[in-house]
C-alpha cells in the first residue's frame, strides 16, 4: 500500500517540474557559501555527530552512510562505510548539496523536511531514478522552540529496508534535542547569570555571602578591591577575621532575618575601615543557606548625603572681589596655606567674608572634593553644642531624633569643618574640641564606640583671642592649637579704595539675580559710600546695594539716616574701660525692664544666648531680683 506522504511529495515534485532522469541535487554550494553555513551550524554539527557516529557503529559493514542536514536541507556532515560513500560522493551526496524536494525530488530528507515528522524512503518511492538504489530514513530535528533547524537521515542500499532503521534515526535525534534543550537551559542560565552579575559587580557597595558555619564565600567586584583579596583568596577564612562584631551582626540576623545600617569595621589589607553594613539571613528549603551582607565606607555614604544636601563650598579666591594692596597680600597668603593639612584662624569684625575665605581655602586643597561643613559656635545653645558638634546615640537625651544623629565632625571627614565665632565656645566644649583637633578622635553624647575622623579644622573669630586666654575665657591649649596659621582680614573701613570696585560687582550680579535693571550710581553717592565707615563691612555693603536695586526710587542710605541724640550717663562717662562700659549697660538694660532677658536682649540688640553669656562673664545676678518678684506677686 502506497505510504500517504510519497503520494503527496510526488505531487509536490511534479509541481516542482524536478526532472527524474537527474542524478544530483540543483543546488551544491562550496567554498565561502558552504564555510559560513557550516559555521551558523557549528553547535548542532558538534551536539550531533557523536549520535551520528554512535548509530553508524550499529550498522557499520553494512553498508550504510549516515547524514546531517540543516533546515533548508543543505548536508553538513556525512559518515559512513568508505564503499558505499563514495558511490554517494559520485551522486554529489556531499557537504553543500541541497535535499530538498524542489532540488532532488522525493527522498528521506527532503520529505521529513517538508512533512515535519520521521519518514522512510525506499527504492522506487524516490521520485529521481538514480535514488532508486537506496532506502532512506530520517527525521527532522527540532530546536526548544519546536523549530525545524535540521535533519538526520540513515541510507543504505534499498535491499536492507527495515523498519527499525528509522526507529534508531528517531531515537538519536531525540537525543540530539535533549542536548539542544539543555545547552538552550544551560545557555540561557549563563546569561541570566552574567546578568546578575554584571548587576552585582556594578554596585558601588561591598556585597559579601557567608556561608551558614561563617566562612566567606563570594565578593563582589566592590568587596574584592575593598578587602584587597579575591575570591579565590577568601575560601576558608572567616567572616569574624574581616567583620569587628560579626558574632554580633549574626546573631541579629538568625533572629531576625534581617540587619538595617549597623556600624562595624571592615578590615582589609589596607587597615581598618568604619562601614556601615546590612544583611539578610538566608533560609533554604530544609536548612540555612548562610547571609549576604551589603556594606558601604562611612565616609563614601557621607560624601554622597553631603552632595545631595549642600554641604559643599561654593566659593573659590577668583570670586574674591579686591586690590587693596594690603587684601592682595592676604589673599596671597591665603592661597599659599591652602593645601596645607595644618588648622587656620581667621581673624577679622563681623561681615568680613571670613566664611568665603574659609570656602576659597578648602576648595584651593586636596580636599575640594570633600565636605565643606560650617558652623556658628555662638549661634547654638551651650546644651546643644555638644551634640551638634559630635552627634549623639538614640535615647542619648529626651527629644533627640530616633536613631540617633550625626555630628558635623562625622559629617565633615575627609573634608574640612569651619568652626565660625569660636570664642563663643563654652569652656568645657574647648577640652572636647582639643582632644579631637589633637587625636582625630571622639564620643558620641551617649556613646561608647570611639569614632575616628580625617578633618582640617577653619577657625574664625571677631575677638582677640589672646586676650580672651588671658581673662581665663578661652583655653590657651586651644589657642595654640588653633592659632598655626592666621589670617587678619581687613575691615572694609581699611580698604576703602575697594568700595567702588564691590559697588559695581554688587551691583551687577544683584541685578541679575533679582532680574532688575542696572543700576547707575552718581559720583555724589559714590564719594558718600567712601566716606562712610561701614560698621557692618562688606555684609552691609552688600545689603545696601541689594537695597538700591530693589527699590532705585526710594534710596535709604545708611549714612544719611537722622541723626540720633544720645542722653549722657555722667557715670558711664567716668568708665575708661570698654568692659566696663559693657557691663554697666548690660546691668542698667536689665535694671530697666525688670530683669526680663528677652527684653533686654532686644533692647541691646543681641540674642538671649549671647545675654546669657555676658551675665555669666560679667557675674550679674539676675537670679536674685527674679527671685524677688516672684515673692512680690500677689
């Protein structure tokens, strides 16, 4: 009975117009053509011959040759007994010659191709006559996703048809699918793996597994430069050899599975490293599996926090605006110290631009790419000054932030801290403040793990020092500590031949800054601005021509404000000494609104701490009379 598909594959020949009498394919292909088709087929050429080669043995010296096309039908590999090849070769059965139906009619290959499924030719089933010789079986071979991609075929001559022959062909190839489907697992595995990675290695943070007994296992790229040693490297050591308080951190973590921002050291081939670390348990399916622990530099994570929230200097010596012979000798030196690592005092009254120097000077250094951090010592509670300075642990006192709080110290390492208005430091701060310039070393308020910092200290102060040292206000320790390299910043009163070039600087960048016309001033104000003694220096200058661009119509000049009578005190006139002076006011002002210090701290115009302060210097007892009016409330 006439097999279903010869019947339908004839149809298709005759269609084709293929032409019996021949006696090789239409279609061979050689040289470049053939090498890179061999090439595109190169991993199903090596998954199949050792099949190919394993069926042959079970018919060799039979008479059999075995052969290996791709989808289009095009013979990539032959294998077989040496007499019945060459009677194949003289057919141009060879590597390059197209089986296809439409190029060599009805045979095994071709027809498995074209039907998709396994079948076996024989004798006169092939439509050419010069294939009548042979019986073919084959089967088309299919990639994972069901895609004809090849075929195998076994032919011998047509006499030794039996239908275990294709039954061995179908069996090798799904073999050769099997091996398709996992190399296609095995390959898509290896990607998802480079991923992952190519993901971890890009990670700007340490990433470390532990094993469940506490041996590392991997690193990340972070992690291996970090640790200077490979992975290679860490087999066999310890997580408690390379983590400070691993004992602890895992303990946390087989509690809770979990650790969140946990201070530790890391050590390294390079020393000791503060780090902050987080870590997750891993639980398999019948035992622990060991952690994975994310950690990153202490001082990387505050580079970044200080770049996102501003605490970088702006200013630089060529926003520095001056050519006043004695501000150019200034500047000079300024430049000169400014990558030196030793601490700096900068000396000059209130609106100076002692802060813009202290920029200029830290963005002029090797630490320009570090932290600018600025505080006012005389602007913070003595309460508070501790913790602002240092930080403080969580539950350290009532109202702080939970988790605690990082101090400027902390927040300035690598970089540089600029300490405004320290002869306003209390005096039991002063011993803290030495003990870090001298060790760069601290507490935290309510801590006990000692922190480490790399920090050039800017000092500024509109006092004398030395004679706040000699009146037992300041520490002479400190001074001397602080007082290595010194800056005297002119008043603008000293450099008036400035004013005009600020004039004209302020007035320029206030304008575009408040997108305002320019404004011209007249040689009458200008000779008025020179004359006028600026108290308030280039801060007061600045906001005066802020002034002027604002409002150009309603000008309010500083120096022609009315002038204000004074009453003379014929016992302030007898003082000779400016302290006196001072505290002979301070005790009248209070006196005057009944000892009530927000009064009298608006009536002087100074802050409460700075009334404070002076009560303390000056050893008024403002108790005393509180007290005496609270005994006469009714």
């Amino acid at each position: 009975m006439e097999k279903g598909y010869i019947r339908k594959s004839h149809l298709r020949c005759l269609n084709y117009g293929v032409d019996k009498e021949r006696n090789f394919s239409a279609k061979i292909i050689a040289g470049q053509q053939l090498a890179d088709r061999l090439e595109k087929n190169r991993t199903l050429i090596e998954v199949a011959t050792p099949f190919m080669e394993h069926l042959y043995n079970f018919v060799k010296g039979s008479n059999f040759f075995s052969i290996l096309t791709d989808g289009e039908g095009c013979i990539l590999k032959v294998i077989g007994d040496q007499e019945i090849l060459q009677e194949a070769y003289s057919l141009k059965m060879i590597p390059g010659a197209f089986m296809d139906e439409k190029n060599i009619g009805t045979n095994a290959m071709g027809t498995a191709l074209a039907e998709g499924k396994p079948v076996q030719v024989s004798g006169e089933e092939h439509y050419i006559k010069a294939y009548h010789r042979w019986t073919c079986s084959a089967a088309p071979i299919k990639n994972p996703d069901g895609e004809v991609i090849g075929c195998l075929d076994l032919t011998g001559y047509s006499p030794q048809v039996h239908s275990h022959t294709l039954g061995m062909v179908v069996a090798a190839v799904k073999a050769v699918e099997n091996i398709l489907t996992k190399d296609q697992a095995t390959f898509k595995l290896s990607v998802v793996n480079k991923y992952i990675e190519t993901i971890i290695n890009s990670i700007d943070e340490g990433i470390i597994t532990v094993g469940p007994k506490g041996y590392l296992k991997l690193l990340n790229a972070k992690a291996e430069k970090i640790l200077g040693l490979s992975n290679i490297e860490i087999q066999g050591k310890r997580a408690k050899d390379y983590i400070e308080n691993w004992d602890f951190i895992e303990r946390i973590l087989k509690e809770k599975n979990k650790i969140s921002e946990e201070e530790t050291y890391i050590k390294s081939k390079k020393g000791k490293f503060h780090c902050i670390i987080s870590g997750y348990f891993i639980q398999g399916k019948d035992k622990p599996q060991g952690y994975v622990c994310i950690f990153k530099e202490i001082k990387t994570a505050r580079k970044l926090a200080n770049r996102m929230y501003g605490k970088q200097a702006v200013y630089t010596f060529e926003k520095i605006i001056g050519r006043n012979k004695e501000f150019i000798k200034t500047l000079e030196k300024a430049k000169n110290i400014a990558d030196s690592p030793s601490t700096v005092l900068i000396l000059g009254e209130s609106g100076t631009g002692k802060e813009v120097f202290a920029q200029a000077i830290h963005n002029a250094s090797s630490r320009k790419d570090e932290a600018f951090v600025a505080i006012n010592c005389g602007a913070i509670p003595k309460n508070l000054i501790e913790a602002e300075l240092f930080g403080y642990e969580e539950g350290a006192f009532t109202g702080g932030k939970r988790g605690g709080s990082i101090g400027k110290f902390e927040l300035a390492d690598g970089g540089t801290l600029f300490l405004d208005e320290i002869g306003e430091m209390p005096l039991d701060m002063q011993v803290n403040l030495l003990r870090v310039l001298e060790e760069g070393k601290f507490y935290k308020v309510g801590g006990n793990r000692e922190i480490s910092v790399d920090v050039r200290i800017i000092a500024a102060t509109n006092k004398d020092l030395k004679k706040e040292v000699e009146k037992g206000f300041f520490r002479k320790d400190l001074y001397y500590r602080l007082n290595v390299l010194t800056l005297k910043l002119p008043s603008l009163k000293e450099r008036k031949d400035d004013i005009p070039l600020l004039v004209d600087y302020f007035l320029t960048i206030k304008s575009l800054k408040l997108n305002k016309k320019t404004v011209v001033l007249g040689e009458e104000i200008l000779e008025k601005f020179m004359n006028y003694h600026w108290p308030g220096n280039i801060r007061e200058l600045e906001n005066v021509i802020e002034s002027i661009v604002n409002t150009p119509d309603l000008l309010e000049l500083p120096f022609e404000k009315p002038n204000i009578k004074f009453s003379f005190d014929e016992q302030l006139l007898e003082l000779e000494n400016l302290e006196d002076v001072e505290k002979y006011t301070i005790e009248k002002v209070l006196k005057k609104y009944n000892y009530n210090i927000s009064n009298a701290a608006k009536a002087l115009g100074i802050g409460r701490n700075t009334l404070y302060r002076k009560v303390e210097k000056y050893k008024i007892k403002v108790e005393d009379h509180f007290c005496s009016n609270l005994k006469q409330l009714p």
